[in-house]
C-alpha cells in the first residue's frame, strides 16, 4: 500500500476518462496524493488530441478511467509513445478494461507493468468492473470516508447508477455541457476537497433540471405511429439524448422510436431538420430495413438519417420489416 500512496503523491499529470467514474476517482486520487496535479480528461478514441510536448517538464503520469482504444489500438500505442519521447514517465494506470490491452500497448513503448505502481486489471477476469472499485482495493484502510464514498460512487457510475451522492452530482453538473472537459476538472478538484456543490456546481446541475423537464414535455406530445413506432420532436431544443432514449424505451411497447431534430445531412451537405431512426431490438439492421426499400439514408446499422421528405417512406419500410 505505501508503494500505492507513494505514487500518488508523486503524480503531477492526470490523464482520465471523462465518464463519472473517472471523475470521481480523479477527485479520490486528488484527495490521497498531489492535490496539484495536473489533470485532463479525454476519451480512449481523442487521445491523439493530446499533445505531451507542450506539458511541464518530467511529469508522472497516472491514467485514471482510461480505457486502450479498441478500435484504434496503434491510436493508443502513439499516445504512450509520444509521453515518454516526451521526457515524461508513466507510473500508473488506473484503469479496468483490459489489461492485457495495456500490456501489449505499454510494452511496444518500451514499459513494462511491472514497472507501474498502479496496474491495469480487467474486469473481465474478476470482482473489480471500475477505476474506482480498483483505486479503493488497493487504498484499503487509508483511504478516509470521503474517498471511500467517491471510489463507490465512481463504480456506481460505471454501472449506470447515478443514485450516489457524488455521483449524481457529477452526472448532472456534466450533462448540461457534455463536450466541456473544463467542467470535469472543476467537479473533480472540488469534490477531492469538498463534500457539497458550491454555487457554480449548483448551476450547473440546474441546467441539466432544465433539460430534463424538456424531456417530459417532448415524451408527452410523441405520436405513437402504431406497431410500436413512436416519434418525437426535439426540434430546438436542448435534450440528454442518452437519457432521453431510456426513457422513450422504457414505455411499454415502443420498439423503434423517429427523433425529428437538427443534424448534418450527409447526402446535401449541410445542416437541416431530419429525422432519425434508431430501435431498442438487437441485431436489427434499421439502415439496411430502410435503404433496402430504396429510401436515401445515411447513419449506421443501429441508426439511419433521411430528409423529412423521404420520412413517410423510411417509416413503411420498417413497419414492413417489423412485421
């Protein structure tokens, strides 16, 4: 465990997810060890956004959250690369996706884990599912109530579950502004020191109050189109298109819902109203339902977009294929 602590006074750069919980388990490293440490939050595929030449000298580096991008592994592999040609050393990874990913991607640049204080795990493999369950195994009894109740708030969010006390905190304040890193860094320095939002966290999860209040306005004017086809209007307004899907599914019967909203149409090259296609049944192929009737649409298996003018068609074509 001194090993553990040790390194994490030592860190002065934090590269973390941005999910909840890599925020929250940024605010319980920040609280157990160098409450000025740099910190930025990404995510696995933005990586290569980073630029390590233009961070302080000899930083020690922790990954919190951060996951090997699956898709991308060499986008990985150059981040790590890049670090250390940078003069910089990485000391832990904090993380609990795959840790054989990360082996083989610290290992192309020249590491090993068994050089790391904080090592990867998979979840896979074990009782450990979040960056938070592992930080507080390996913290045992040095970790205070406060962090412990941010590591389980932290694994609590892995799983969906924004019932905590700092996660839900954390959830809200975030989702106002999903693109804004900067507000992660706030949360997760304040919570590493404070237990209770102050008047900017406040405001924040206000907003996102606001949000959801315009999802009970745009639940209650869906059309139901019939064979479990339902169709909403999220036409200038501001939504949490994750949560506002669960609940659009959570009513009985809906098994494809149309979102009408602002989007780049891929197919006219510009911004325009159109209507989005997505379905709650696995495995079905809504694009290929819908670009097999010979109806233009652009998007991906579990998604299609097409013009308003080609709406009525794309709805045929799925009522079709769900028949």
């Amino acid at each position: 465990m001194k090993e553990k602590k040790v390194a994490m006074m030592a860190t002065n750069m934090i590269v973390a997810a941005g999910s909840a919980d890599g925020v929250c388990t940024t605010a319980a490293v920040l609280r157990q060890g160098n409450a000025d440490a740099e910190v930025i939050f990404t995510q696995a595929f933005q990586v290569d956004k980073i630029d390590p030449t233009t961070w302080e000298d000899g930083r020690k580096v922790l990954f919190v959250d951060l996951a090997v991008n699956n898709q991308d592994k060499a986008m990985t592999t150059d981040f790590v690369r890049r670090i250390v040609e940078a003069g910089h050393r990485i000391i832990g990874v904090c993380d609990e996706h795959n840790a054989e990913d990360w082996e083989d991607v610290l290992a192309e640049a020249g590491i090993s884990t068994d050089e790391l204080a904080i090592k990867p795990v998979s979840q896979a493999d074990g009782d450990i599912k979040s960056s938070g369950a592992l930080l507080l195994s390996l913290l045992g009894d040095e970790a205070d109530e406060q962090t412990r109740e941010l590591c389980l708030a932290a694994d609590a969010g892995d799983r969906m579950d924004f019932t905590t006390h700092f996660g839900g905190m954390v959830n809200s304040a975030v989702k106002s502004a999903i693109w804004d890193n900067s507000r992660r860094v706030y949360l997760a320095r304040h919570f590493a020191e404070h237990r209770e939002p102050d008047e900017t966290i406040r405001g924040w999860i206000a907003e996102y109050e606001a949000i959801l209040q315009t999802h009970d306005e745009v639940l209650a004017e869906r059309e139901d189109l019939g064979d479990g086809i339902v169709r909403i209007d999220c036409s200038g307004k501001v939504v949490d298109m994750t949560t506002l899907m669960g609940q659009v599914y959570a009513l009985p019967g809906v098994k494809v819902c149309i979102v009408r909203g602002e989007m780049y149409n891929k197919l006219a090259g510009r911004k325009e109203v159109m209507a989005s296609f997505g379905s709650r049944i696995k495995d079905f192929d809504i694009l290929s339902a819908i670009k097999g009737a010979g109806v233009p649409a652009s998007g991906f298996a579990s998604k299609a977009n097409v013009s308003l003018e080609n709406e009525a068609e794309a709805i045929g074509a799925v009522r079709k294929a769900l028949r």
